[in-house]
C-alpha cells in the first residue's frame, strides 16, 4: 500500500471519528468529552480534556470513573455497537455512511440512556 493511500485512508478514518463526536457528544447533547483516534482505533471519553486536540490526545492523567465505563459499554450493546471495554472502538475506510449513520444513531441512543440514569 503506497504512502498517499494510507494517508487518504487514515484521513478517512479521522473524519469518521470526528463525525461521532460532532453528531453525538457535543453539538447534540452538550457533554464535555472527546473522541480521539490514532490510525483505525477509535478512543471515547467523557469529561474534561487538558490537551487534546481530537486526533492525539497527549492528557495521559484523564480516566472515566468504573460506573461510567460499565454504563457506556452496556448502553452501547444494547443498542447493537460492542466496543474493547465500552472505550475503544475501531473505524475504518471500509465503513459506509450507512455504517457510520447506524453507529451514530446507537450511539446516541446510548447517551440519551446514561443521561436519563444520571450517569454523565
């Protein structure tokens, strides 16, 4: 695979990652967090980030409580999305729009839940 086509492909990637954020977390619903990403690996976290940027975050000190980790992961089977811990997640240059729509849509079906229990 040449160099310019793993750029294209991690660019790809980036984007889809910014897209959850956007749509999800903080245009929609107004919670402090961020999704980040290096390469396919998709990071989420809920709470204030020091210093990130979206794309690298270099705030090795944040942590998300075991209550809200638990509650992510199980909103997010719930509604059909399994993530390695509730936390991290993979996006790719082969998912659709139609993918990534799906993911969005349980994603924030996930949020509206933890929301409506208190949890974030």
């Amino acid at each position: 695979m040449s160099t310019t086509n793993r750029l294209d492909r991690f660019i790809a990637t980036h984007q889809k990652s910014q897209e959850l954020w956007e749509r999800s977390l903080k245009v929609t619903r107004g919670i402090e967090g961020c999704v980040f990403n290096t390469s396919s690996v998709l990071h989420l976290h809920f709470g204030r980030c020091q210093k990130c940027d979206r794309t690298i975050c270099l705030d090795a000190t944040k942590s998300m409580p075991p209550e809200v980790i638990n509650a992510l992961n199980w909103h997010l089977l719930l509604n059909g999305v399994n993530l390695l811990r509730g936390v991290v997640g993979w996006v790719s240059a082969v998912h659709t729009k139609e993918d990534v729509d799906q993911t969005i849509e349980a994603f924030g079906s996930t949020l509206d839940g933890m929301l409506a229990e208190g949890v974030i």
